[in-house]
C-alpha cells in the first residue's frame, strides 16, 4: 500500500511539472533579431531577420516577431551587429555620428594605410612624423598623440595626387587630435574589432 501511495504522489508531481513547463513556455514569444550585420541607414529586408524565442516581458521595446512587417523598409538609425535584438529605439533616421562620437576624414597616400581597407574595418591611427615634419616633431609622441582606435565609416576613391580621403569614427575628443595633426602624418593599420588601439 505505501508504494501504490508512492506512485500516485510521483505521478501528481510529475504531472504538475508538466504543466509548469507548459506554462513557463507559453510565457515565451518569438521576438525578431538582426540575421547578420547591418549598416547605418540601412533599409530592412526579409533576409536581415530572424526570429528567437523569448520571454515576453524581454522589453517593451523589443519587436516582436508578429510585428515583422511594421520594421520592414523601415531604416536602422546605427550600424548594428548580427544578434542584435531589434527595437524600436535603433530605427529610424541615420543618426551619425552617435552621441559621443566624432568623424574626422584624413587623406591617406599609397602605404599609409592597408590597400584594401573598407567600411566597417577597425583601425588604430598612428603618427609617424613625414618629411615635413619639423625637427621638433621627431621627438617621441605624447600621450595626446596616439594611436587611437577608430572605425573607418567611409573611403573617397583616390583623387589627382593618388590619395584616397578615409572617414573615421572615434571619440570626439580623439577625432579633435586627430583632425589637428597634419596631412601626411598619419597611417593606419588594420587591427581586430575590439582590440586595442
């Protein structure tokens, strides 16, 4: 008799889990992320989403999945990563640069920075001194001298004298630095997204 109570409680428990399982997925809605990168001002397709699972209460902001056609055409205000839960809040007009950020373009010569560099790529800015530098700038740099981190947002085909105009984001107070050094003295190199400068 004791086993046959046993079982029964088993049962009830096993039963009851169940339906809490049930309960706790049903709380669950499918709620759309980016599929793969996207870039400022880019207009939204189909293919740039995809849909996860997710608790209901993730945010208020967040899109979710059977709104899928009210974020279609519609453009992203920021460049984004691939997985980035979409919202309200990244939609929108272009907002470049974004708050606490800078653009500073810089004219850049064959060898002073990699050939194929594109939009997208990170970058650290190095001074290195030209020939008409003074003698004063041979010296060691300073602190406020680099290099910095930046991403490059833009490359201008080459002009007349062969150098191609490359924009960089950065922080404002870099972009400020940076856009004071002369033409010439400046390169770039291409370094991991995230590494440092």
């Amino acid at each position: 008799m004791p086993y046959l109570v046993l079982g029964v409680l088993l049962v009830v428990v096993c039963a009851a889990g169940s339906v809490i399982t049930v309960l706790q997925v049903g709380d669950r809605e499918p709620m759309l992320t980016l599929a793969r990168p996207v870039t400022v001002g880019h207009v939204l397709t189909p293919q740039d989403l995809r849909q996860v699972p997710l608790s209901a209460d993730t945010g208020t902001d967040v899109v979710p999945a059977r709104q899928a056609s009210s974020v279609l055409g519609q453009p992203v205000a920021y460049s984004l990563p691939a997985g980035t839960l979409l919202s309200r809040s990244v939609l929108g007009r272009p907002q470049v640069p974004p708050p606490g950020q800078g653009v500073v373009a810089m004219a850049v010569k064959a060898g002073q920075a990699p050939p194929d560099i594109a939009p997208g790529t990170t970058v650290s800015v190095i001074v290195t001194p030209g020939s008409g530098a003074s003698s004063s700038a041979g010296s060691a740099p300073s602190a406020s001298s680099g290099p910095w981190q930046a991403a490059v947002v833009g490359v201008a085909p080459q002009t007349n004298d062969q150098s191609s105009v490359v924009s960089l984001q950065m922080p404002t107070d870099s972009a400020r630095q940076v856009a004071a050094i002369p033409s010439g003295q400046l390169s770039l190199v291409a370094v991991p997204a995230g590494g440092g400068a």
